[in-house]
C-alpha cells in the first residue's frame, strides 16, 4: 500500500443490539496529523475567510521531497510543505432526497466552522442521489455539490468527499447504493428501527453487499460514479480527497465468528474494490487523497484484514466506536478498549509495511 499518512477518527456508534446515537447534521469527525506521534509537527497552513490559504497537496513521490515524522511517516501537507493538523465535522443531508437533495447544508455551517477554529469537513455525497437511474447522472446534484465546495472554499475548508451508505441504501430505507444497484436474490429483510445497525447482519442486506464486490456490472458502475466525481471536483481548491466507501460490510458464512468475517471480507473483497477505485480516480485525479476504511469492526478492537492498496496517496480511515459509551455508560479504563483499539489499527500499517499516525509515535 502507499503509506497511510493519517487516521480519520469518527464519533462512535453501537454496533448491533444496542441503541445509537447520531449527531445529525455535524457529526463530529476529527482528522489527526502527526498529533498523536509525539514528534511536533509543523505550523498548520493558513485558512483564511477568503479561501486564499496554501492549498492541500500531496508532498510525495513524485512530487519532491515528502515531509516525514521520526519514524517515517508521511504527513499531510500544504503546498509548502508545511503540515496540516486537520479538525472537523461531518456535513451531512440524509433527510432530503431528489430536488430537495443537500438542501439542509447551508454556507452558514462552514462560516460556524471556521468561526469555532475547525478547517475540515467531511461531506456526504449519495450514490442514488447522483445516479438515481442508471447511467443518467444528476447535474442538480452536482452543481449543488460544487455550491457547497465553494462554501467551504470560502471559509478556508478542506473538503473530503465521502461515498455514504447506510444499510447499503434506500432499498432497506436508508441512504446510499441506488436501488437499481441492490440485488438481493430474493432474501428477507426485516427492518429494525430502534435499533438500525442490526440490519447490517440482515439477510438481503449481506447479499446485496457480496453483489456489489463480486458483479462485474456493479463494478463497472461504482468505478464510474467515482470517475465522475473525480473528473467533476478534483481540482476543486476546497477538495483535500475522497472517502471511497462509508464504513462497508459483507456476508457472513455459516460457522464464522464477526472478527473472522470482517478480517474475510476486508481481505477479499475491500481490497480489490479500493484498488479498483484508486485506479479509476487516478485517471481522473493524480494529486488527491484516496481514504480506505475497513469495516467498522474493527472498532471493537478487532485487527483489519485489509490488504495493500498500491497508491502513494492513500490515508486509513478507520472509525472510532466505543459500544458500552455507545450503550449510555461512562468509559472504564479498566476495559482495556483504548490499549485494544490501538492495537488493532496499528496492526494494519505493520503488516501492510506502511505507516499511520497510530503508529508507533503514538504508544
């Protein structure tokens, strides 16, 4: 893999049995660089109001000299070089679909940023809103995108495009993967609405994911929206990268255990998708960061099985779950969670012989 050079953090969410909590439309999301590595890290680039800070570019092959910590790892970088420490929130619209599409994001939210010292945000895009119908894109959609990108350009903020799905997508009443694109092979599906992550280990939901990764149709059509929005905002000024796939899940098979499953599918079937995917963006876009997340359970302090992605620009994403704080408890040094989960998203860069800022400048 091309050496992950950061880590985004998510706030958590319980993982099946248990309720959930959501920020709406602020989700906070923080993106850490090099503050965890104990080495000191570079000025931060400057943002200001009028979008006229340096703007964010990769320092790495190819490009000169990349910026590194003790232990090697590359940093985020602004076009002189000088580090980015990166702090945001989620921008979101799940409520609003078709012509009301991101009609709760407003300039408002990106002047409240930058007024409360954050510089980033991660903006969910949906995939059956930009191509409800197969192969008829939505210019509505993406002009609005781009009104937004302009918002946060405005105000200094750096901008990772994220490819959202919850629960796959509107075929089991959430946002994401287009219906046209949801196969099921006729398996149930029983919606639970107190308790909507639960519905990752339903039937029909587990099936349309295998389609999704196997399909070369489906493939050909994820490669394509990517393409797309690549083509359509990579040299956009607010744009720091892209977020191939929200938190992705799979199929289990009789007999496995979820850590088995997960460690599987991230193994068979992530891997090849984001290179796939880093291999259409870069036909369109060769300056951009690619963010890879494995499944969310790794949250629980379960090691990825992610594989190497072979693209010098790429950051590991994984999100931050805490499932009894999730359930309503006050946080238990005594669990051991933290000491778990560092390890687990350690493990990754170690075995992939690449680097993230939970390295070792962390411990």
């Amino acid at each position: 893999m091309g050496e992950p050079s950061c880590v985004l953090g998510k706030s958590p969410r319980v993982l099946g049995g248990r309720r959930t909590h959501r920020l709406g439309l602020m989700a906070l999301v923080v993106l850490i660089v090099g503050a965890l590595l104990g080495a000191g890290t570079a000025p931060e680039a400057p943002n200001r109001a009028d979008g006229r800070g340096g703007s964010t570019r990769v320092m790495g092959k190819g490009d000169g000299a990349a910026v590194r910590t003790a232990d090697g790892i590359p940093r985020l970088t602004d076009d002189r070089g000088r580090t980015l420490t990166l702090r945001g929130w989620n921008v979101e619209d799940k409520q609003h679909t078709g012509e009301d599409a991101l009609s709760a994001i407003t300039e408002r939210h990106f002047a409240d940023l930058r007024a409360r010292g954050f510089n980033f945000a991660r903006l969910l895009v949906f995939w059956d809103d930009l191509e409800p119908r197969r192969g008829q894109y939505s210019e509505s959609y993406l002009r609005k995108i781009r009104r937004i990108l302009d918002w946060a350009h405005r105000y200094g903020i750096h901008v990772v495009i994220d490819a959202h799905q919850d629960v796959f997508g509107p075929a089991f009443g959430h946002r994401g993967i287009p219906e046209w694109a949801t196969r099921t092979d006729g398996l149930p599906f029983t919606p639970h609405p107190d308790d909507w992550f639960s519905e990752y280990f339903e039937p029909a939901v587990q099936r349309a994911f295998t389609h999704l990764y196997e399909d070369a149709d489906l493939r050909r059509a994820q490669e394509r929206m990517w393409r797309l929005l690549a083509d359509r905002f990579g040299t956009h000024p607010a744009v720091l990268g892209y977020d191939l796939i929200n938190e992705p899940m799979g199929e289990l098979r009789p007999g496995e255990d979820l850590a088995g499953a997960a460690r599987r599918i991230e193994a068979t079937h992530l891997t090849p998708m984001y290179n796939r995917l880093a291999d259409a963006i870069r036909t369109r876009d060769r300056t951009n960061w690619l963010f890879v997340e494995p499944t969310p359970i790794v949250g629980e302090g379960v090691p990825t099985g992610l594989g190497r992605v072979h693209d010098q620009r790429v950051v590991y994403a994984p999100h931050f779950y805490n499932t009894a704080m999730e359930a309503g408890a006050d946080y238990d040094p005594a669990t051991g969670w933290i000491a778990a989960y560092e390890n687990a998203v350690t493990a990754y860069p170690a075995s992939s012989r690449s680097r993230s800022s939970w390295g070792s400048g962390a411990r």
